[in-house]
C-alpha cells in the first residue's frame, strides 16, 4: 500500500501499523477483562452476602420467648457475620471499595402489614415475611478506556437480598392464642380433667402444662 506524505512523495515504509493494532486490541480486551472480573466477584460476593441474610432470617425465625426476642437474633447473626475477620473488609464497611451489605430488615407478619409490601402481589399465596437486606456493589462502577463508564446515570448498582422463612410461633403467641383458651376450654369440658396441673399453689394459671405437644 501507497501512501503520499505531506510533499506529495509516496510513503513506502508502513512500518508500526501493526503496534497501533496491538496496542488498540490491547487496551481494549484489558477493559473486557475488568468487567468480566468485576462482574464474576460481584456475583461471588452477591451469593456470599445472600447466605448472610438467610442466616440472619433462620435466626430471626427460630421460636422464642417473644417476637422482640426473635428480632434480636436474627439482628445479632447479621452484625455477626459482618464482623467476621475476612467478611468485614469486603462488606461490613460503608467506606469499603468494594461492596457494602447493610439495611437489615425484619418482617414476622405478627401485625397486620407487617409483611414485604413490595411484593404484594402475591399476598394470599406466599407470606413474605423473613429478612431482607441492600447489597450495594461498588466495584461494578467503572471508568474503562474505549468503553466509557459502566454507570453513566451515576445512579450506583444495589440489589435487595431476601430470605424468606416463615417465622415460628413465639412462647407468648403460643400461651396467649393457644394454650391459654384451648386448653382451658379442654379443662373446663368436665370436672374430672380440673386440679391437672393447670394451676399453682397461689391458685394463678402456670406456665408450664403438660401437653403431647408444644401447644401451637
């Protein structure tokens, strides 16, 4: 190939064209590679923070003594967890560069709108209550040449981790809907089943009755 300079004399050396290739190709397949890296550690994270959301609602949906007790739980696996020696740099920090999980809710259902209302469409079917948390991921926002920015609207990418379980019935839910009026209806049936333990010596109901199950 011919090429006239600037003088109007042909060029005949095309010496180089092929760096200005190789350092284009270059430039450009280390940008994919970024995004394919920052991509496959997202997800990889995103599956790690996942599993603390579900350890915090398996915590939060264990029985207890009252609903605030089970509250307290599944709060205290979740500050656990992100205080863990290598989950702390990644996810425990709002400074981190990388990724922050934060925003834990709790949602039992034991009052009326106490559920996800976002996912309200399928109320009736699926009772979404359990626990649920916004992962925020920072390492998705780059500045890649050739490419441009990944987050243009400068909007950030966050993502709502969700791990519905159904809550157990708490010691109180129990005596209060169950055992308190079942069982006091079972007594009063007939005279024979009355002085069953129901009772302790001041004459106020017990606790404690004996039953072939937990009472809910």
């Amino acid at each position: 190939m011919l090429r006239k300079s600037q003088s109007g004399k042909f060029i005949r050396n095309n010496r180089g064209m092929l760096s200005a290739d190789f350092i284009f190709s270059l430039v450009l397949a280390f940008g994919l590679s970024a995004v394919l890296f920052a991509m496959t550690f997202t997800f990889s994270m995103a599956e790690v923070s996942q599993y603390v959301v579900f350890s915090s609602a398996r915590a939060y949906s264990a029985g207890h003594l009252d609903s605030a007790a089970q509250e307290e739980m599944g709060r205290a696996k979740f500050s656990e967890l992100l205080k863990n020696s290598e989950l702390a740099p990644l996810l425990g920090s709002p400074d981190s560069p990388w990724f922050h999980l934060s925003g834990l809710e709790l949602k039992g259902g034991t009052n009326a709108g106490d559920t996800f209302a976002d996912y309200s469409g399928y109320q009736g079917r699926i009772p979404f209550v359990g626990a649920r948390a916004t992962f925020v991921t920072k390492l998705l926002t780059l500045k890649l040449p050739l490419l441009g920015s990944t987050d243009p609207d400068g909007d950030g990418f966050t993502a709502k981790l969700t791990g519905f379980l159904i809550r157990e019935p708490t010691q109180d839910e129990c005596w209060n809907l169950q055992i308190k009026n079942r069982y006091s209806a079972i007594i009063e049936l007939d005279t024979r089943y009355a002085g069953s333990g129901t009772t302790n010596a001041a004459g106020a109901v017990s606790k404690y009755i004996p039953m072939e199950d937990n009472g809910c």
